[in-house]
C-alpha cells in the first residue's frame, strides 16, 4: 500500500499539486484509511476546501 501511495504522490507532484496539499490528503488517508486510490480525491477535496469552495460540513458552498 505504502509504494501505491508513492507512486500517487509522485503522479500527482509531477501535475504540480503543491506538496502541502499533498500532505494534508495524506493526513486525511491516514485518519480515514480506504483504497490508495481514493488518495487523488481526498488531496482535491482538500485544495477545493482551501480555495472555499466547501462549507464547514463538507458540502458544497
């Protein structure tokens, strides 16, 4: 899993996802463990949160 993981991030540092983004889709695959390939989403949840594009409860604004 770990090497999947790796292999995500790379993909994903190479379009230019800023590392913390990365990080912090990361963090949120470690608390809510499920398929590495679920990763990708969680880091774009992230940014779109970051940019506010999602309320407090995770719903669209």
């Amino acid at each position: 899993m770990i090497g999947h993981l790796g292999r995500i991030a790379k993909k994903l540092l190479g379009e230019g996802i800023a590392p913390e983004h990365i990080r912090a889709g990361l963090a949120n695959f470690a608390a809510n463990p499920k398929h590495p390939s679920v990763l990708t989403s969680m880091v774009n949840e992230g940014d779109e949160r970051a940019l506010g594009r999602f309320g407090a409860a995770g719903n669209p604004a």
